[in-house]
C-alpha cells in the first residue's frame, strides 16, 4: 500500500511542479512580453482541471506517506528527528503555496487586466518555486540531502 500511495505521490509531483514549470518557464513569459491575458487564462482553465486533482492527491497520499513513517501525530512538528523535520517542511510549504493561491484568487485575479499582470506573475514564480522545493525536500527523505 505504502509503494502504491507514492506511486501516486509521485505521478502528482509530475503535473503539479511540471506545470508549474511550464507556466513560468514558457506560458508567463509570452503572457507578459504580448500582454495576453487570454492566452494565460486559457492555459490556466486547462491546467486546474488536471492540477487541482494532482495536488489533493499529492496532499492525501503526502499525509499517508508520513503518517505511515511516523505513526504518532505529535511528533511531526517536533523537528528532533530527521523524518519529523522533512514533515513539517513540506507542510510549512504547502501553508505558503495555500496562501499565495487564496491571494491570487481573492486579490489579483478579479482585477487582471493586460496592464496589470505583473501581480500574478509575482504569485505564479514564488509557487513555482515551492513547487519545486516540494520535490527537493521529497527527494530528501531517501537521499539524506537535508538531515
Ligand atoms: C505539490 C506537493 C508535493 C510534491 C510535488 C511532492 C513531491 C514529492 C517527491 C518527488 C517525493 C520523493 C518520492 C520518493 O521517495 O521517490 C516525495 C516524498 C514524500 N512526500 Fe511529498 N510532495 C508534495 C506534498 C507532500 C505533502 C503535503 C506531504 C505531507 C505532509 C508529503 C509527504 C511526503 C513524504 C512523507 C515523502 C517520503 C516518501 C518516501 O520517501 O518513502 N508530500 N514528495
């Protein structure tokens, strides 16, 4: 059950950081340099659909993950351990990715406009950013990167 929960974990790793990436690498760019907010919009509305599910999964199969590593929930904040430490991290990054999402959602997105797209940008690279450390601090669990 355990190989089969990361199986899923991972499969969610690859479309949430990797679309991600490609938002921030090719689709923000054109967006910003054309001042096309359709275009980002479009790309968005197409990425939720898959992204919003990858990332429930990523949460649930993520909390079986730990819970199945360290069984007693009050030790996952306890940072004494190397396991407990990785926990919070990733926990700590999803509160940020939380945050920045319900700014954009709640602040920047109902007043986008081609002259005002830089706010989002400055939510689409920070969690783009944590998408990526997501992986890092993932990875750590196996590879002892950040005991
Ligand atoms: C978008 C969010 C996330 C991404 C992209 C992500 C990505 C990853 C990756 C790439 C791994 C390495 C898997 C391996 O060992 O091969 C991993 C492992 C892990 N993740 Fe996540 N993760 C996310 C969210 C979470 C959350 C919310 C939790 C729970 C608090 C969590 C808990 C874990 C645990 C416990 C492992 C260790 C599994 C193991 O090595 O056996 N993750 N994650």
């Amino acid at each position: 059950m355990y190989n089969v929960a990361l199986f899923f974990h991972l499969l969610g790793a690859t479309i949430w950081t990797g679309g991600h990436l490609i938002l921030a690498c090719t689709i923000l760019p054109k967006a910003l340099r054309d001042k096309d907010v359709n275009f980002l919009s479009q790309f968005e509305s197409c990425y939720e659909k898959i992204g919003i599910p990858a990332l429930i999964i990523q949460i649930a199969s993520g909390l079986y993950l730990s819970f199945t590593l360290l069984p007693d929930l009050s030790q996952w904040f306890e940072f004494s351990n190397p396991v407990s430490r990785l926990i919070s991290y990733k926990i700590i990054l999803l509160g940020c990715t939380f945050l920045l999402a319900i700014d954009a959602r709640l602040r920047i997105i109902p007043k986008l406009s081609p002259k005002n797209l830089n706010p989002l940008a400055y939510h689409i690279i920070p969690v783009t950013v944590l998408s990526v450390l997501f992986v890092f601090v993932g990875v750590s669990f196996q590879s002892g990167w950040l005991y």
